[in-house]
C-alpha cells in the first residue's frame, strides 16, 4: 500500500486519557494518526509528580505495549516533569531506561525553581 507523507510524519508528545486531562486512549490516537498519515507516535503521559498523572506502573508496563499498532510506529515515553534548576525530574532511572522517548517540561506545580518563579 502506497502511503503518501504528510507535512508532519510524527508526534512525539501525545497524552492518553491515562493523564486526567486528556480524553482519548492509545488506541483511538493511534487509529487517527494513521488515518491522518502519521509514521509515528509518542505516547507522553505525565510524569508522576503532576496530580492527574499515571501510577509509575503505567510507565513500566508499557514494555508490553506492540511496536506497532495499526501500521503506525508507538514509541513509549513519558513527558517527565522538571522539578528544580538542576534539570533533576520526577521519574526513576530504570523507568526512563524502559522507554523509548522521555520529553521533558517545566509545569508550575511540580516545579520549584531557586529563585521563586519560572
């Protein structure tokens, strides 16, 4: 089957309704992005020191998780939450070693910068 590319072959920051925020499963992002010619996609829930975020067990049961769900390529990941000024975030080592892509943010609440503000 010929796929023809579109302007955006990727999304490497994707939410799950595994975040409370957020409204799809893995499943129905996966579909529409394939629908919409995607190669790939990065599931990114939160890091476990936002509120709405996973259990750490979502994180490092998603080596179960298939490499490929409906010809689209699934990158596991988390979007871990930057925590101070020193870069530490808020997710283990041998979680982020189980993943394939780890994005990191600034959030306001789960950061705590030394001078008082972001």
């Amino acid at each position: 089957m010929s796929k023809e590319l579109s302007a955006v072959a990727a999304d490497f920051h994707t939410h799950t309704s595994a975040s409370a925020h957020a409204y799809s499963t893995l499943y129905e992002n996966l579909t529409v992005a394939r629908q919409r010619g995607l190669l790939a996609v990065a599931m990114t829930d939160h890091g476990i020191a936002i509120p709405d975020s996973p259990h750490i067990w979502h994180f490092r049961n998603q080596k179960c998780l298939p490499k490929q769900v409906e010809g689209v390529r699934l990158l596991r990941g988390v979007e871990a939450n930057v925590l101070d000024d020193h870069g530490l975030i808020d997710m283990p080592a041998d979680t982020l070693d189980m993943l394939d892509i780890v994005v990191a943010s600034m959030h306001t609440e789960p950061c705590t910068p030394a001078t008082g503000s972001i």
